[in-house]
C-alpha cells in the first residue's frame, strides 16, 4: 500500500491518492482491506497508541477512562459528551 499526498504535489489538504500494488485504489479498499486482510481497525485510533500511553490506561478511574476512551476514537463522541455533561 502507497500513498501519495496530494498536499505535497499542490493538490490541497486531503487530495491522498493510494496504490495498492501500483494500481490506484479507493481509500474505502484499502480500509476494507487492511480490516478483512490484517484484522486492522484503521478507524480505532487505540489500535495506534504508542506503549508508553497504553500504560497510562491502567491508572485511570472509570470515568477517566471513558473520557480518554471518547477522545482517541472521536473527538465528536468526546465534545457530545461534555455538551451532555454541562446540561445537567
């Protein structure tokens, strides 16, 4: 899998064209791909924490971890929550 970034060839912010064996390839391919070939959740950004913060996840209380949780899988799920927080 390649990627070419369009924004370093002046094509503008989000403008990724990928390849997959030289051959260009829809990004929803190779989410489907990497997630059916390699049993790689690409949209779970825990999937990609670096060791030193995974540890962090231990020391967390309940609500820590659902706060830390809602933030590394969408910053939407996070803000709707704390939207949800202050109506109370």
């Amino acid at each position: 899998i390649e990627r070419d970034r369009g924004s370093e060839n002046g094509n503008g912010k989000g403008a990724s064209i990928y390849y997959v064996n030289g051959t260009k390839t829809p990004l929803k391919s190779i989410k489907e791909l990497v997630t059916e070939k390699y049993h790689i959740n690409i949209d779970n950004l825990c999937t990609f924490l670096p060791q030193d913060k995974v540890g962090n996840f231990s020391g967390f209380d309940k609500q820590a971890l659902l706060l830390e949780t809602e933030k590394s899988l969408s910053s939407s799920l996070y803000e709707t929550h704390q939207q949800l927080i202050k109506l109370e």
